[in-house]
C-alpha cells in the first residue's frame, strides 16, 4: 500500500469468522528498519493520520477467536504501507570543504525520501558535472533511509575552487543544497572558551571552529602571572563532540593564571583570545580535620565526666556532713562527762553554777558536799577545802559578814564568805575548761 505525504491513513483489520473475535482483542504492531513496535490500538481500526515517512513500515493485525467449544485461536494479518515523500538533503551543515591544489577533494551530499532521491552535481562555472577522469559521482544507501552522493574531484586547480550544487530529485518532489570548495588554509580560533578553577587544577572548555580543509589539533598555553612560570600542552586530539576540554593539573593554590587555547593544522595554528582565573584556596586535609574534631570530642568527654564527678563528689560530702552533724550531739551527750556538757552549755552554766554558790549559805562538811553537784568525786574534796577554809564561829555559826543579802556598804569591800564563793565559783569554771581541753 503507497500512500503521499500529507494525505490521511488510516488501517482496517477484518475477520471473516463465526463466532467474531473477541473484543477489544486486537493488537497491532509495526516492524520498521528491524524493530518492532506494539501499538495501544486495540480495536480492528488503526488511525494514522496524515502520513508521513515515520509511517513507512510493515503492520500486522492479530485477534483472538473464541470457540463455544472452549478453542481458543488466533488470527493474523499484515500489510505493508509506503509513505512517499520528497527529498530531504540532511547535511547541509557540512557546506565548506577544503583542499590543496594538486589533492583530492570530496564532496558529499546525503539525502532521504520514498522513493529514492537521484541526485545531480553542478557548479557556477561548469553547469552540470558529468563523470570524467577528474570528476566522479557515486550513489549508495546507508541503511533503509539514507541515500548518498559523492563527487570526488582529484588534482583540484585554482579554478576548481568554487560553490558547488547538489539536487536531490523523487516522483514527490525535490531539495537542494550547496557546498564550497576552498583552498585548505589555517584553522579558524577556537570558540567559546570557559574556565573552570579548582584549587589546584583548572579545566578549559572551548568549541572547536573550522579545521581549514586538514586535520587540526589543539594547544593550551598556561602562564603563572605571578610567578612568571609558563608551560603548555600540546597535541590535543579533536573529539567527535562538538565540545572540547582538558584538564591542566598541579598548579599552584591562589594564583592567576593566564589560559591560552590555539589550533594548529598543516596551514598554522590561531590563537584564541587568553583568559585569565584565579586558583581557589587549597583545602584542609581530611585527616587533619577529623584529627582536631576527635581531640575536641574527647576533650568535651573528659570535662562531661569531671562535672559529673565533682558533682557526685559534692552532694557524697555534703550528705556524710550532715549525717555528721546528725550524729554527733547525741554522741556527745552519750559520752561527755557531766562537768563537760555543762562546760560546753558555755558561760551560760558557769554562771548558774556561780549563781547557786551565791544563793546558798555555807554549810556543814556533809552538806557542802551535796551543794556541788556539777563537780566528779576527784573533783569534791578540793572543793570541800575550800569551803571548810571560811571561818566558822565557836557555836557552829556563820560570822556576820557572811550574809550577802545584807551588806553594809555596797562600796566596801566584799566579807570573805563572799570571797569564798567567788572562788568556788573560778575554781569549777577552771576545772570545766581543763577539762574540756584533756
């Protein structure tokens, strides 16, 4: 089936069968240029559209049949569909080709199109080129689509250089495209260079312009603008991309650098403009970093464990303190002897005890003893003496002066039964401190 470009198609599959295949059991595929594609159509109609090359190709329609016996089969279909369309010359961009007077030139001229283009050469001064011993033309296809022409032009001469047309030419339609022959000359500058800095390195990325009709290669020239070092790297290879870049290692941290890209052929090399980046600053070492971070993780650990310790330390003294303080007033009241705990009342005591010799009246031997209850058995008979030191009438009687509550005169002096108590009085008091002291 041939169908033009442009015009509508569409695909029916149709099976003759009783019972009709099932629904929605149609599946479509179309196999072009070895691959096969599954199609979403799932009915026995296929809308294409308008037509266009994309649609040249085999389709086939299966289907599902299902019996009442249970058999289940399928049936298939194909067909073949032909999309004619014009010429379409896709190598336009290759329109300068350069050669040496005296060499080889080949033009080329590729094309598409159903069917098969046919294609003719001619140039401003010639009109249509024909074979000859100079002049030769050939046509191949490069896989199903692609149809090629060549004119190969040996020994070219000044008067070879020129424009040259090709016409590519079907039932459809027709398209052309010209090319010049040059003299093969040096290459065009390199284009669009960009720099990109490291610390240490720094990439150039540049686009290759016209090699001039011969192979081209490509020189980086680098220059230190501080210490005045320069250097280059030659014999850089063109890549089949259309973008170009090499990597210049070892330079030095901090430092601009002047980057030249040059092309070079057979004819001379051209220069691109310089450029001119700054290195960045080299980075601190991996192991230094993770060294200065493990020594501040260990010295945040050791000042966590002393808090804790101090801390634990603190609230352990504080508490053995105060079971301290809780323990020892009854301990001291266990084992204080009777004059020491009086002692330890303070001047307090010793006033009381002061107090009761004053209040009380000396009396006999047997008595006296009895007054002095503060005092330990060692402690008595010194006390005793002192007491039975105070004169004593013959009838057993204190003498006059001895009455406190009576004096005659409150600026004389105190009478010696006064004085005896007093002493008493000093006496204990003495005893208390020496023996709050053993």
């Amino acid at each position: 089936m041939a169908v033009s470009e442009g015009k509508a198609l569409s695909l029916n599959c149709t099976v003759d069968s009783q019972p009709k295949p099932m629904p929605n059991s149609y599946e479509w595929k179309l196999e072009r240029d070895g691959k096969v594609t599954i199609l979403s159509e799932k009915s026995p109609y296929l809308d294409l559209g308008s037509a266009s090359g994309d649609n040249t190709g085999n389709y086939t329609c299966t289907t599902t049949i299902q019996f009442s016996d249970g058999v289940v089969e399928t049936e298939t279909a194909s067909l073949a569909v032909t999309v004619k369309t014009a010429p379409k010359i896709v190598n336009k961009d290759d329109n300068t080709v350069n050669a040496k007077v005296g060499s080889t030139a080949v033009l080329e001229c590729k094309g598409e199109g159903e069917p098969d283009p046919q294609f003719q050469w001619t140039n401003s001064t010639d009109g249509d080129i024909e074979n000859s011993d100079r002049f030769m033309i050939e046509q191949k296809v490069d896989g199903s689509v692609l149809v090629i022409s060549t004119l190969t032009i040996s020994s070219v001469s000044n008067a070879d250089y020129g424009i040259y047309r090709c016409t590519a030419t079907n039932d459809v339609g027709t398209d052309t495209f010209q090319v010049e022959l040059k003299a093969r000359s040096k290459p065009e500058a390199p284009k669009d260079v960009k720099l990109v800095q490291g610390s240490s390195s720094i990439v150039v990325e540049w686009t290759p312009g016209y090699d001039g009709g011969d192979m081209q290669t490509f020189i980086i020239e680098y220059k230190n603008l501080e210490t005045k070092y320069q250097d280059k790297v030659a014999g850089i290879k063109a890549g089949p991309g259309l973008r170009m870049n090499h990597t210049l290692k070892g330079l030095n941290p901090k430092s601009e650098y002047q980057i030249t890209v040059i092309a070079v052929n057979s004819e001379g090399n051209v220069p691109a403009a310089p450029s001119t980046v700054k290195t960045d600053a080299a980075p601190k070492a991996a192991g230094q970093t993770g060294s200065n971070g493990g020594v501040i993780a260990a010295i945040i650990i050791v000042i966590i464990v002393l808090i804790i310790v101090i801390t634990v330390l603190v609230v352990f003294i504080l508490r053995r303190k105060k079971a301290q303080r809780l323990a020892q007033p009854q301990k001291k009241d266990e084992e204080m002897p009777l004059n020491q705990k009086a002692d330890e009342k303070g001047e307090k005591g010793v006033t009381e005890f002061a107090l009761e010799g004053e209040k009380k009246e000396p009396e006999a031997d047997g008595k006296n003893e009895e007054s002095q209850p503060l005092k330990s058995n060692e402690e008595k008979p010194e006390v005793d003496e002192k007491i039975e030191d105070v004169p004593k009438k013959e009838d057993g009687q204190p003498p006059e002066e001895t009455k406190v509550d009576e004096p005659e005169n409150e600026n004389e002096p105190e009478k010696e039964p006064e004085q005896a108590e007093e002493q008493v009085s000093e006496d204990a008091k003495e005893q208390a401190d020496e023996t709050t002291q053993d």
